[in-house]
C-alpha cells in the first residue's frame, strides 16, 4: 500500500508501512546507517502527516517482516487481543495519540489496552510524540511484578546493584555489592555481567551473591547475566537460580545472533517456573534491549530500529518478566550518535515498553565515543524519574570498568530518589530501616562502622 503526503512545497509517496515508519522516525544515525531514514527534515515531517492519518487497523493487514519468515511476526500475529484493541480500533495513529494524552484516559486503560496493540501502532504513536508526550503518557502508567521485592509501584524507584568486575573477581565484587547496598541499590535485582561466559565461574558468581542475601535477609533476587542455556544447565544442576536472563531482538534473524529462539526461551521459562524461589511474586525473566542490535546482527530486514526495538517487547511480554530494560546508549555512535538521539531513544523506549505491558528500566548510558557525556545522562536520568521508570542501574562511579561504558551510579539513584521523593521497593525500604543503613527519612546513615553488615562482609 502507499501513502502519500504533501508539505505544500512538495509531495512525498512511502511505498508501504515499512517505508513510512522509517521515514517517520526522528532522526538517529542507526537508521541513516541502515540507508532507510528520511532525506531531509520536510521528508520526515511529511512521513510524520502521512502516518498520523494511518487507520490502526492498517496495521493488522501489513507485515513488516514477513508471517512466513519470521517467528516474532507469527508471536505477535497470534496472540493479538481484538477484544482488547477494540476501544481504539477506529482511530488513526494520530487520533490514538491524543487518545493517550487525554486527561481522561487512565493508566488502567492503557494497562488493559496492551495486548490489543501490535508493536508497530505502539512505535507509530510514539514518533508522533514530543518528549513531553512520552513522559506524561508513560507516567500513567504503572505495569507492578514481584520476586522477592515489589517493582514498579507508584512513588517508588528501583536500582539494580551492578557490581562487574574485569576478572571476576570475587572480593572485588563483594566490595561493590557492600557499596552499593549502603546507598540503597539493589532492590531489583543484584546483577553481574560475568567476564566469561564459562560455567563454572558463572556458577561461583550466583552462590555468592546468594550467600550475600541469604546471610543478611535481602529481600531482592541474584542474577548472573549469561547466556540462557547456561543458566538452563544450572538449574538442571540444582544451583540456586532466581532470575533468568536474555538479552533479546525484534526479528528471528536478531535473536539467532543472540543465540536464541523462542523454543530456547519457552524452556528456559518452564525451568526457572519449576523453581519457585520467590516469595512475594514469581516473575523471574529478565531481559535486556537496546535500539540498534538488529542492525549489529544483520537481522533489520529494512525496519527502523525503534519500531524493531518495540517489536523485541512483544517477545518479552510473553514471558511475564520480572524486568526489561534497555540499554540505550550500549552499542556506540553509530546507531544513537549524541546525547539528544540517546535521551530521545530512552524515552521512547520507556514509554513503548510500558504500554505493551512491561515493566520498563532504562540503563541510562554512553560509550565514550559517542557524542555525550554525563550531563547528558543527568538529564534523560531525571525525565525518567519524572516518566515513572521502573528502575535503573547502580555502578560506581557510574564507570562500568568490565564491559567499558558509563551509566548512572549509586549516587545518581540516591540524588533520583531525593529530588523526586522516590523510595526503594516497600520490602527492601523496610530492610534498609531494620539493618540500619538509612534513617527514618530514608538517608544513608552516618555510623555505618557499627552495622552488622559491614563487620560481616569480610567473611563472605
């Protein structure tokens, strides 16, 4: 089908929906890359009128990747609620848009409209947001999931502790972990990003962060970060697994390269069921994103990477998880090249991951060869806050000296927190209180030399 429109000076023909999302998008050099963006800012903005008067139904009737050749087209194909899309099923994409920001559409609206939308309306919408959209539309939004701490409720902001270490080194990790908790991190999850992928360290990384929370009574969950089919071979070994992680794409192509389909997943999904570690909740998956990794993979199929990105969430979704995030700013340049591409992308992301149900963080983060800094970073760090994102990530410093990128640090969380009147999860708030670590106005206490925590850690 095409779609046409005119900025009176010129008219403009996008060959199908593929082509018009594209074009539509704003702009980022992943897509310049890619040989799909628009040619000049009037194609774009024309793009931006042609979409708008797009009806969603169109959406259900054009593939973007193929039914046949594509396993997360055939996901999202099969499992789209009609019932559920019905309240919006007359509008067009820019009708849906001011349906969203209306006052009187609620959060629970929007929570029981997920399963009705396909990706591509969700990325559609989005690119005819300003930012100010996102945030106040992803603000109403509140997607709750639970392990052994309660993500994701309102007035409260989560971290993970992310406490990596360029050998592994046990000691090393420990005395991140021991920082990282006396700021209030790690409430979503403590979780490392192993330096090898081998199975024996990953499984000498879980039993001490499990012997962390389980000799002080952390209610928060342990993650190891490696490939699912290694933590699929430790839970068959009985080592104490809680979440499960992948990182994950927007096409079959994107996911092989990840080294992974959705058999992989539906069976690393029925392992970690088996186990039951929970005790407030048993949503256990965690998966990271990030726009731009289809394109690394070579497995775009001529999509724009936002509307791939969102595409990745209904993979996710799938699964119940306990925590998506993505990481916005990971793969470099040459898909988000500046500070404002990387804050456009992270709002983006937040917003399209919690209106198809998600329970969104963001890894607020650079590589030092983009065209950004930590100011940069302050700024998308406090429109998040604003936006209601799920949670973070605690690194300190906010240098992450194993995978050699920079994000946000314990004190990035503790400022959030303050400024926003944000608290930690109820269970890990209370945990704070008991042992200690903060005051009745949820500060860093100073005395922290006579905590039991401190004068233990040593032995572990």
């Amino acid at each position: 089908m095409k779609y046409r429109s005119s900025t009176g000076l010129r008219s403009y023909t996008f060959y199908s929906l593929k082509d018009l999302l594209a074009k539509a998008s704003p702009e980022r050099s992943g897509d310049g890359l890619a040989g799909i963006a628009a040619e000049s800012s009037e194609e774009r903005c024309s793009a931006q009128m042609a979409l708008a008067d797009v009806p969603l139904k169109d959406f259900l009737h054009e593939d973007i990747i193929p039914y046949e050749e594509d396993e997360i087209t055939r996901l999202i194909a099969d499992t789209h609620d009609m019932e559920a899309f019905s309240p919006v099923s007359s509008l067009t994409v820019g009708e849906f848009r001011n349906w969203i920001l209306a006052d009187t559409t609620t959060g629970d609206d929007l929570k029981n409209l997920s399963m009705g939308l396909t990706p591509e309306m969700v990325s559609a919408v989005s690119k005819l947001m300003r930012n100010q959209d996102l945030i106040l539309a992803a603000s109403k939004i509140r997607n709750v999931t639970s392990f052994r701490s309660t993500i994701g409720l309102p007035g409260r902001m989560s971290t993970r502790l992310q406490p990596n270490d360029p050998v592994d080194d046990p000691r090393g990790i420990a005395a991140e972990i021991l920082d990282g908790l006396f700021y209030g991190c790690g409430d979503a999850v403590i979780g490392i990003n192993p330096a090898s992928d081998n199975y024996s360290a990953v499984v000498t990384l879980i039993h001490l962060i499990n012997e962390f929370i389980d000799k002080f009574e952390i209610p928060t969950q342990s993650c190891v970060l490696t490939h699912v089919t290694t933590t699929i071979q430790a839970i068959e070994k009985g080592v104490p697994v809680d979440l499960i992680f992948q990182s994950i794409g927007g096409s079959e192509a994107a996911n092989r390269s990840f080294g992974v389909d959705l058999s992989i997943l539906r069976e690393a999904y029925d392992a970690g069921n088996s186990l039951r570690r929970g005790t407030v909740g048993n949503n256990f998956m965690y998966f990271e994103t990030g726009q731009g990794s289809e394109l690394s993979g070579n497995g775009h199929h001529g999509v724009d990477q936002q509307t791939l990105e969102v595409r990745t969430y209904a993979l996710a979704r799938e699964f119940n998880p306990l925590l998506v995030n993505t990481v916005v700013g990971f793969i470099g340049p040459e898909y988000l090249y500046d500070g404002k591409q990387i804050t456009r992308a992270g709002l983006e992301d937040h917003f399209c991951g919690k209106l198809m149900g998600l329970p969104m963080g963001v890894d607020v983060c650079y590589t030092n060869h983009a065209e950004a800094d930590q100011d940069d970073m302050d700024n998308l760090l406090t429109l998040l806050g604003v936006a209601g994102c799920n949670f973070i990530m605690g690194i300190p410093g906010a240098d992450d000296i194993m995978l050699n990128y920079q994000s946000t640090s314990f004190h990035d969380a503790l400022y959030l927190r303050s400024v926003l009147g944000l608290k930690p999860a109820p269970e890990f708030e209370k945990w704070l209180l008991q042992m200690n670590l903060f005051d009745s106005k949820l500060r860093p206490t100073e005395k922290i030399e006579s905590n039991r925590l401190f004068l233990s850690a040593g032995e572990i």
